[in-house]
C-alpha cells in the first residue's frame, strides 16, 4: 500500500494518524517477522541531514521517517501540506513495549549510560511484567565494535530500541541492518532517560502549547545551541515558502 509522505527540506516524512501506523505498518510486519527501519524526525535531525550529506543518506535508507518534533508539525503547515499528526518517538516506543508484552514479542534496548540503562531496565520491568526483555547494553561503546552487534543479534529480539542520540543511532543500525533477519529498528533518542526517570518529560499541557521544546531548554541549558537548530529550521522553511 502506498501512503502520503510530505517532503520538509528534502526530509520525506510519512504523513498519517498514529493508529493507522500500528495497524497498517508496524502490525503486520511484527506478526510475519519483518523488518522495519524508522527515523523519528524533529528538526535538528533535518538540519543535520541538510548538513551532513552521508546522515542525508542514512536517513534516506529508512522505511518510515516519522513526524517528531511540534516544529515538523508547524513547518509542514506553513509549506502548505501539513502532517495530520505528531508521532513521538517516545510514544511510539512506549505503545509498542505495550504490544510487544501483549504479543509475547521480545525487545533489546541499546543505549545511554550504564545507570541511566539500567533503572530504565528495572522501571520496564515494573510496568511491563510478561514483557520479554531480549537484552539491553548502554550505549559508551565504539560503533565499529562488533560484539556489541553480536550481542543484539543473539538475542534475536523482535524489535531493537537504539537509545544513542542521532546520528550515532541511525549510524549503528544502518551500518549492522544487514546482519539480522527481523526486527523493528528505530532511534529513539533521550527516550530512556525519561523513562528512568533522569530527565522529565513537558507536562502535557506544554506539548499541547508546542513548547516542549522550551521546557527541555529550561531542564537542559547545556542544549541551547540544539534549539537554535529548531530556530534555523523555521527559518529555512519559511524561505522556501516565501
Ligand atoms: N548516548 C549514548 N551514547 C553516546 C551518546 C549519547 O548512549 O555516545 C545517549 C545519551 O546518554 C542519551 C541518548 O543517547 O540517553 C540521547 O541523547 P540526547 O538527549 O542527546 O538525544 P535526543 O533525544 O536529543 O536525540
């Protein structure tokens, strides 16, 4: 089946209602063992791969870039084709941990520091009892380092949460897709340290205002200059619209 996909700087994002994504896409793959590469996509990762012409090409490799992020979700607006909606990653890695526990389905979880990971590990488990938990390893490793891969591979999990900040988690899973024979494969940036705890996530009114973004800010100065990217990219669209 072909879907509507709506192009932001060169960026295909897949344009359609998160319920649909399970339904159509995600599901049925995970029920005959497929395969599947996701990018969830917020602005910084857009100006990264109009930046970076081998990141462009890495996210170009994945079946699904998905619209993460209010400011790919305003951008697309005011180009004229706006997304019907906005699919966090976060979101979408805490739903499905929630089918693949239904499913009997198991999931690796790589990335973030050693405690960050395992407070993650151990908060999963507290929600998610009858969840098989395949493995998990943090994420301070070389990505050239094969054990690591090995590691993944043998565990044989149904789906692969790569929790290394981007690019270097796009990076890890497209240099070793190849290697495997199933699984869902998505970045899912800071989403662990949320879970654990380590950092918070807005208040659901503040995403409702669109204005994650600035409660990351204020939890996480250090990332100033990770918003101006969210600043540039307005700036870029509203070029192109104009
Ligand atoms: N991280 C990692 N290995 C690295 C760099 C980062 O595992 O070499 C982890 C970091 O600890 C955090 C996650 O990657 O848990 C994402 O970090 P960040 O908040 O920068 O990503 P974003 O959500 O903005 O993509």
């Amino acid at each position: 089946m072909s879907y509507n996909h709506v192009n932001i700087m060169d960026v295909s994002f897949l344009n359609i209602e998160r319920e649909k994504l399970y339904q159509e896409i995600i599901y049925p793959s995970l029920e005959k063992q497929g395969k599947q590469f996701f990018v969830t996509a917020n602005p910084e990762i857009v100006m990264l791969a109009n930046e970076e012409p081998s990141y462009k090409a890495i996210v170009k490799q994945a079946d699904y870039v998905l619209p993460d992020g209010a400011g790919i979700v305003i951008g697309s607006k005011i180009l004229g084709d706006p997304v019907v909606e906005r699919i966090p990653g976060f979101e979408v890695m805490t739903h499905l941990i929630g089918y693949a526990e239904e499913n009997a389905l198991s999931c690796y979880f790589l990335g973030a520091h050693q405690e960050v990971i395992e407070s993650f590990v151990a908060r999963i488990k507290t929600l998610h009892p009858n969840l098989k938990i395949a493995g998990h390893h943090n994420g301070f490793f070389d990505l050239d380092d094969s054990s690591i891969v090995d590691h993944v591979k043998k565990s044989k999990p149904d789906l692969v949460f790569v929790a290394l900040g981007s690019p270097r988690q796009e990076q890890w899973i497209t240099k070793y897709y190849d290697q495997f024979d199933k699984g869902l494969f998505m970045g899912v940036g800071g989403s662990f340290d949320v879970v654990a705890g380590k950092v918070k996530r807005a208040p659901e009114s503040w995403i409702k205002l669109n204005l994650e973004w600035l409660y990351r800010l204020l939890q996480q100065p250090f990332r100033w200059k990770r918003i101006l990217k969210v600043f540039q990219f307005m700036i870029h669209v509203i070029i192109k619209k104009y």
